[in-house]
C-alpha cells in the first residue's frame, strides 16, 4: 500500500491508538511527539513496526518540522500522503494558559496545515474539541455542529483561550479546504478517556487512582451539578480514520465525536466505585473552575449518517477495561 500517514502527537492516547489501527491495515505511519503529556512506552511498541518511523520532535519547534517534512519528501515522495493531527490537546489544567495553548493550537496547526499543502498531501485531519460549544453546551438532543457558540468573556475565564484557538483552527480547516487546497475536516470529540493513559490529570484515571489508594476522592465543587459524556478512545480513533477513508466527508466541515451516555460525575464515582466492588467512598469537594458547563452533550447525527461511524464501547466496558489496566499496573509496581 502506497500511503503514508504522518500523525502529530503520536505518543498521546489517540495519536498512538489510530497510529496501531492504521499500521495494521497496511500504511505507513510517520510520527512526532515532543512527550509533553504522551506515553514512551506506547512509542516503544510501535516502532517494533517496520512501516513506523518516529521522531521526538516538538511542532513549535520549524526545524524540527523542516527535517520531518523532509524526510517524509524524501522518502514518501510517489505515496499519497495523509495527515492526522492528534497535538495539541491540551490537558484541562493547561486551558488557562493563553500564550502556549495559542502558539501550540493556532499557531503550529496552521503551520503544519501550509506544509501539508505545500508538500502535495491528500488530506489533513484537524482534531478539534467540544470545548469551542463553551457555554452553550447543552440542548435537548445534543450540541450540533451548526448551533450558534455561546463563548465566555474574558473576564469570566482565561479558559475559553484554548476553546476560541481551536475554533480558530476550524476555520483554517474550512477556508483550505474551500481553497481547493486540501481535502480535509476538523473533530469535535467529548471527553476522551483511555486504559492506556499514563497520568491522572483526566477525571475517570483520577477517579481510580484515588480510590485505590485511600478509598477517597477529590473533587470541584463544580461536580456537585456537573454531568459529562465520555467516548472511549477506541471509538475515537476509528472515527479519525473513518473520516479519513471517506473523502465524501472531507468537505472542511466540522464533526461532532461523542456518545449519549450522559452521567453526573458524582454517579460516576458511584459507579467505579461498584465496579472495583469497594464500598463507603468518600468524596470530597474542594475548589472551583469558573465558566465550566453543568452539562455537554453533542449530537452524533452527522458523523453516522455520512461517514457510518458509530460507538462501540459501551461506559461500563470501557471503565472496567481502565480499572483492570491501572489496578493491574498498581500492583505490578
């Protein structure tokens, strides 16, 4: 198979997940990571591939990135040549940092987006988030991608920095795209979670980790109203590539990626809880996030009905799969 994907972020859970599902089909995957919030391990394994070729490089850094571009040149130069940028999904703790969410976010993507268009590639994926719907992130039947923005000001929270910088790269996206540029799409993904995350910093390996260790949990005040989705990492990353494959859907529009299995994040303590069969936990509030939305719920209509996605990993799977890896891992250290 003559194709190549370079995929940025490939040590992150979706970045090195869709990189596994696509060596096995047959492409040759190209990757970059600078290890900011990624796993070595999971690189580790993919370059047992001989189709996958890794470089530690950071996207703010343009050497790094001319030597990258160069290779893929020099070496894919009669492929068709995929992009796929995973980066730049900034974990919550970094959403109020303008500076470095605007130079990783707006300013690197559309860098990687001018040389992709400069070095002939088919298409580009751009891996939004569900952030930009901001404040207004919730109605009857799910947020869908034409639903007017609500965004907070400024002078309510910095967080909507990393929220405005990915909407910008929307735009990039669409005007490339109606430039007949490129090929290409962004995703807009819920909360993503992974059995194979290395930290704590999300909600549900914080959830685990905390009740492993003393049966107690903290939480924000805001999770006393808070109810949230959360899409498996699987079913993220065969979105990626299902988006991908099908050229009909890479019109530079937007796709809303998420599930419907809307819980509280209170009952989602609960629920773990059961799962790891441990009883009388404690949960503690402590802290508050401003302009965070009590609820977020996107409308998946778009993605199934034109690209035939669907989510196949069901809440209480997809937990329990997380529980067996890290309790496995606690006991192993």
């Amino acid at each position: 198979m003559n194709k190549v994907v370079v995929i940025t972020g490939v040590a992150g859970m979706t970045g090195s997940k869709t990189s596994e599902y696509l060596l096995k089909q047959g492409y040759r995957v190209v990757g970059c990571d600078n290890f900011f919030c990624g796993s070595r391990d999971v690189v580790s394994e993919l370059e047992k591939h001989d189709n996958f070729k890794f470089f530690e490089y950071d996207i703010n850094n343009k050497s790094q990135m001319d030597e990258m571009y160069s290779f893929v040149s020099d070496n894919y130069g009669n492929f068709e040549k995929y992009f796929i940028n995973c980066a730049a999904v900034v974990h919550t703790k970094h959403f109020y940092h303008p500076d470095s969410t605007f130079t990783t976010n707006v300013v690197s993507m559309k860098d990687l987006l001018d040389r992709c268009v400069e070095n002939s590639f088919k298409s580009y994926i751009n891996c939004s988030t569900s952030e930009v719907y901001s404040m207004k992130s919730w109605v009857e039947g799910g947020c869908r991608e034409e639903d007017a923005i609500l965004l907070a000001t400024a002078e309510q929270s910095l967080r909507t920095s990393y929220a405005t910088g990915k909407l910008l790269t929307e735009f990039f996206m669409k005007d490339a795209v109606e430039k007949g540029l490129i090929k290409g799409c962004s995703i807009r993904f819920a909360n993503v979670y992974s059995p194979d995350e290395v930290f704590s910093d999300h909600i549900i390996p914080h959830i685990i980790d905390s009740i492993s260790k003393n049966n107690k949990v903290l939480l924000l005040e805001n999770a006393k109203e808070t109810k949230r989705t959360f899409l498996n990492n699987h079913d993220s990353c065969m979105a990626v590539i299902c988006l991908l494959q099908n050229e009909n859907c890479l019109d530079g529009g937007i796709y809303n990626v998420g599930t419907q299995e809307e819980i509280s994040i209170v009952d989602l303590v609960k629920l773990i809880a059961k799962l790891m069969n441990k009883e009388d936990v404690e949960i503690e509030f402590q802290g508050y996030r401003t302009a965070d939305p009590k609820r977020r719920l996107l409308n998946v209509s778009k993605i199934r009905e034109r690209a035939g996605w669907k989510d196949e990993i069901a809440l209480k799977q997809g937990l329990m799969e997380c529980i067996n890896k890290r309790t496995k891992k606690e006991v192993l250290l």
